[in-house]
C-alpha cells in the first residue's frame, strides 16, 4: 500500500463521517422553495441583506431551526 494516501484517506474518512457537507450556520434552500436557518437571527441577517423581511413559517423539522421565506412588502 502507497503510505502518502494514507492521511487524506483517513481526512477523507474523518469528513464524510462527521457530515461536514453542509456548515451548521449556514442557509439551506428547501426542495418547497423555503428556507431553513440555524436562527430567527441569522434568518433576519439573511433575508436584510437582500432588502426584504422574513416570514416565519414554523420550526424546521426534527427542531433542526427555523423555517421562512424572505418577502418585500
């Protein structure tokens, strides 16, 4: 075995196994068309910088956040 690609393998390994596809902080488009966010604040900081306000539509499943959609009234 080439020992070189033993420690981006276990790198490799270490990340598919903690699930790092996606940062807890980030935004996450829903396949609905809304938007889930770790926050309500982050979901504010979110929807504020694109000129619009938030419209909460409930918890994300499993507690996982909060659900919105951003509007421009």
């Amino acid at each position: 075995m080439n020992w070189r690609l033993l420690p981006p393998l276990a790198l490799l390994a270490a990340t598919a196994l903690t699930g790092c596809a996606v940062p807890p902080n980030q935004v996450v488009p829903q396949r609905d068309g809304t938007l889930r966010a770790t926050t309500y604040v982050q979901a504010d900081e979110y929807c504020r910088e694109r000129n619009a306000s938030p419209k909460w539509l409930g918890r994300a499943p499993a507690e996982s956040g909060v659900l919105f959609r951003c509007t421009t009234d």
